[in-house]
C-alpha cells in the first residue's frame, strides 16, 4: 500500500487531534504494521514507542485477533444490541467481570473511552434517581482526561480541551491535581501531593454531600503526561468517598489490562472504585470499542426501578456489543492470559523505569515520571507552549519511532511484547530526537 497522490488527497480528511496544515505538507502515513514496528509510506521502519495510543499491548496485527474477528463475522456482521443479543457479548462480558475487582460483574458495552466516560455519568444519574436522590455535582480534577464527548469534556481538566467548547455539562466541581515541583525525575508514586485529596472534603463542605453523585479520577493521570498517584491519595478519596455516599470512579482507560501492574490500577493500587471505564486494550487497539465496569448492587438498584417488562435503562449505542468488536475483546483477552503479558510487563518494568528514567540528565527534559510500563517524559517548553512537543513527535517519527506528545509530553508506552532492545531502541531515539532539539 503506497501513498499515491492522484487517488489519495490528502485534503478532504480532517485528521483529529492533529496539526492539519503541517501533517499535510509533511505527511506520516503508516502502511502496514506487525509486532512492534510500523512501516510508513516511505518503506521507513518505524518503532512504536506508545503501543499505538496505549492500546495495543499484545502487538499490531496479532493474527489470532485477525483470525476470532473474520470467523467471527463469517456468522455475524451485525445484531441489534437493543433488545436481541448474541452469545459472543455475554462471552466477553464475563470474560471483562472475571478481570475486574470483585463486586463489579455488570458490563455495558461502548465504542471507546469518550463512549465509556459520558456512560458512566448517565448510569450515575440514573442510580442516584433510581434511590431518590439529588445529586447534581460531579467532582474530576485539574488534568484530567476524560474523552471529548460533551460528559468527558465537562469533566476535562486540560484547557485546550476546553476553551473552543463554551457548552458543557453543569455542575462540574474540579480538585487540584497532584503534581508538585517538589519531587522531580523521581519514579513511581511520590510522597507529595497526597493532602490534595483533602480538596475533596472542602468541595463536601461547600456544596454538601448529599449534593455530589461521583468522583471521577484516572489512577494513573495518563494525557496529561503519566502522572501516578502520590502514596496514599486514591485511598484517602475512597474514605470520604465511603463518609459521604459519592462514588468512585476510576477511568482505566489507559490504565487496563495490564499497562500498571495487576489487570487494571485498581488492583496494582489497592484501591476499588464503584465503577470503572475502559476502553483500548480491551481489543488490543484491533476494533473499536470499551466498557463500563458497575458495582453489581448499582446494576440492580437501576434495574429493580423500572415497571417489570419495561426497559430499564435509556441508554445505548447501535454498536454496543459489536460481534466483530467481541471477537476481537475475547481474543485479545486470551492472549493476555496465554502469552502471560501481564506478567511479563511487570518483569520487564524495572528495565523500562532504569532506561525512561536515564533521560532525566538531559538539560532539556524538566521530569520524568513513570508507573508499570509508561512514563512521561516532560521537555522545558518553548516560546509557545505545546510546540516543542508537537515539533519533538514529528522528527522522532522521522527518526524511526512514534512516541505520543501531549503538550510537552512524551507519553512511553511500550508494547509488552517488547524486549529489551525494543526498549533500548525507544529510549535511544527518543534521546537523540531531544538532543537535535535547539534550547
Ligand atoms: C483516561 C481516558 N479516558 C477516556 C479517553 C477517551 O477514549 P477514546 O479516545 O477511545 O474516546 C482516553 C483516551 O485516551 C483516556 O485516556
């Protein structure tokens, strides 16, 4: 597959997240894929340093995922997810409740994150109504990221994700994030920034508790440049979560299967949330799709509300449940658990902390912080904040290796699969990219 100008304008698609006039002068087309390398449209080699956009742990084009999902969809191209099923979607989400922490076995299927997110602040809604409640605030954190549908975007605690977008969600109350300069380049959870889970009792003092329907978090800050929780932050919000009646909320979707330690960052940080989001890795990146996680009694209060024989719930996508998507979500799954990657990660990330870790001499890189198998990379930004960053990804692709950059941070997420080469390669490139930056 070649880029060809004649039939492949490259003007018509508006490409997300992205500089669109650069990336159309300067092209990154990336053509095929196995394992941990990409191909670009240049025949370049290209090693992928962010497992795609953290979801694709188990490697591009694993051919048992190729195989589940074409078997699959030789029997089933399309069920209506409302009110019929087929066995594929129960298969999975018994598979996904088997992995989550015990108490959350009911699993409502999406299409991604942002999908998963505006889901679980609906499911909230209807719990709280459903017990005659009126809890109308919603607690995140400045930060925070939490898709880009209207729910997650009310949530969001990155500007640039906000200011175009005047129209949110009221009700939206946000804490401090936890990051402090007073511990830099320092791996794993750090010892400061704890007492800003204290933010969350004022905003309880202020509003009332029986006012605030859910705290939203990821465990693991991910977007905004891998930020773990300070040592004893997500159980100190458990407790005035348990002192208050507000529910917890970890959004794992990039923090699932496998990336932190344990299944999901609930399990790798001893701490159990009411529900929980994901999405990516759930397929191995192969299909789109996510899930929502629920405590099982929330399930039951929402269900045992409706009249009998009455939908329950008003909620659902066309694709909830997609057979080519649960294909992929079980197979992927299977490899987890046949390949070992969990495990594997956890081995290998003593090797990736020392190596992410070693960039912390350049003049150049203000912090580096990491968690399991990703880290964040954080460069001085330049004159215009977000440039460098953006500047930093395109010449790192050119020089064989595709890193993530959100503002001036290089989210490393290496594949599980990856050997130790593959994460001296990374590492490597990453430097040198770094090194031809001019201060
Ligand atoms: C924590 C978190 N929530 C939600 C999302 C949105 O997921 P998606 O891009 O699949 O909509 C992301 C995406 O990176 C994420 O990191």
């Amino acid at each position: 597959m070649a880029l060809d100008a004649k039939t492949n304008s490259l003007e018509e698609f508006w490409i997300p997240f992205t500089d669109n006039r650069g990336f159309k002068k300067d092209p990154r087309l990336v053509v095929e894929a196995r394992g941990v390398y990409m191909t670009d449209h240049k025949g370049g080699t290209v090693i992928d340093g962010s497992s795609g956009l953290f979801c694709s742990p188990a490697g591009h084009c694993h051919p048992k995922i190729i195989e589940a999902v074409h078997a699959a969809m030789q029997d089933l191209t399309f069920v209506s997810p409302f009110s019929t099923a087929h066995p594929l979607a129960f298969a999975l989400a018994e598979e996904v409740a088997r992995l989550t922490p015990e108490g959350l076995n009911h699993v409502f299927f999406t299409n991604s994150g942002s999908e998963s997110v505006d889901t679980a602040l609906k499911i909230i809604m209807a719990y709280h109504t459903a017990r005659g409640e009126n809890r109308r605030h919603f607690v995140s954190r400045e930060k925070a990221y939490h898709g880009v549908n209207i729910g997650g975007v009310s949530l969001s605690g990155l500007v640039n994700n906000r200011r175009a977008f005047p129209v949110t969600m009221p009700g939206i109350v946000h804490m401090r994030h936890t990051w402090t300069d007073e511990e830099l380049k320092v791996p794993g959870q750090r010892s400061t920034g704890a007492d800003r889970a204290e933010d969350l009792e004022r905003i309880v003092a202020n509003y009332g508790a029986e006012t605030i329907a859910a705290v939203f978090v990821e465990p693991v800050g991910g977007s905004c440049g891998t930020l773990p929780p300070p040592k004893g932050y997500l159980e100190r919000l458990r407790a005035i979560c348990d002192a208050h009646g507000i529910l917890l909320v970890f959004d794992e979707v990039i923090t699932g299967f496998g990336r932190v330690g344990g299944p999901f960052a609930a399990d790798a940080f001893g701490v159990t949330p009411d529900i929980m989001t994901m999405a990516k890795a759930l397929t191995n990146g192969s299909m789109p799709m996510g899930a929502v996680a629920v405590r099982d009694d929330i399930y039951e209060t929402v269900t045992d509300k409706a009249a009998m024989g009455g939908i329950e719930l008003f909620h659902g996508y066309t694709y909830s449940g997609h057979p080519g998507a649960c294909a992929a979500g079980l197979a992927s799954l299977a490899i987890y658990r046949e390949e070992g990657l969990f495990e594997r990660a956890e081995e290998m990330t003593p090797y990736f902390r020392e190596a992410v870790h070693s960039l912390g001499d350049h003049p150049l890189v203000k912090d580096v912080r990491s968690i399991g198998m990703m880290a964040g990379v954080e460069l001085y930004p330049g004159e215009v904040p977000g440039l460098r960053g953006v500047a930093a990804q395109t010449a790192l692709f050119w020089n064989g290796c595709h890193i993530k950059f959100t503002g001036e941070n290089a989210i490393v997420a290496p594949m599980f699969i990856s050997e130790r080469a593959h994460i001296d390669e990374i590492v490597g490139k990453l430097r040198d990219t770094i090194d031809a930056i001019e201060a």
